[in-house]
C-alpha cells in the first residue's frame, strides 16, 4: 500500500517535467514568426541578426519545443533515421503564391539527433 503514493507522486514529477514550453527567443515576435509561413510576408527576415546570435541556445532543446517556440515547421527532412532538419525559411520559398526563386531562399536549419534533440542550428541558402 505505501508503495502506490511513492508511484504517484514519481509520475507526477516526470509529468511536470516533461511539459515544455516556448523558448527564450530574444527580441524575436514568435506570434509575427508564426504567421509568416515559408517567409512569405518577410517579417522573419526582421530576425536574421538575433538569430544568428542566440543560435547556440537552442541546442540540446527538443522537436516540440520547438514546434511550441516558432510553429509548424515549413519543411522536415528525414536523413538515414537518425537525423531530422526542421526549416524555417526567412526569405520567400517557391511555397509562396506568385513567387519564384533563382536561387535557394536564405532559411534557418534546425538539425536534431535521433532522440529529436537539437545538434545544430545554421542559417543558410544550403539544404543538407
């Protein structure tokens, strides 16, 4: 009997800590963020600088922070079952009604390990 408060109150505690929540994003307008998919509007184009310069805080973090931080991403990309690219396009992609690109759109990638943590963040025109 005293074993069952002992499993509550663990489950409890992995409950509480499992939930995440938005990142901290800086200046960035997450709101803004999310309604411009595939960089379509250019507002995401605003935060290329505070980007490139809070990068490095997003590694370790996981897919659906975020998902809860910058919405759905644009495009995913599964590589060899270990690896998963989330796209966040800031220029205007071949997505947006009416444009057409010469070149790969500039897009940040967020490149996560096979236990959807993030290794690496790049701002690129590149794809992996």
């Amino acid at each position: 009997m005293s074993r069952i408060p002992q499993v509550l109150l663990t489950l409890l505690v992995f409950a509480t800590l499992s939930c995440t929540g938005p990142l901290d994003t800086g200046i960035i307008d997450t709101e803004e963020w999310k309604k411009d998919r595939y960089g379509c509007l250019g507002l995401r184009l605003a935060y290329e600088s505070e980007i490139r310069s809070i990068k490095n805080s997003f590694l370790g973090k996981n897919n659906q922070e975020l998902i809860k931080t910058f919405g759905r991403p644009d495009r995913v990309e599964l590589v060899d079952k270990s690896q998963t690219f989330f796209f966040y396009f800031l220029e205007p992609s071949s997505n947006c009604e009416g444009v057409e690109t010469e070149k790969e759109p500039l897009k940040v990638l967020f490149r996560l390990n096979s236990i959807n943590k993030v290794s690496e963040v790049t701002v690129t025109t590149l794809n992996p």
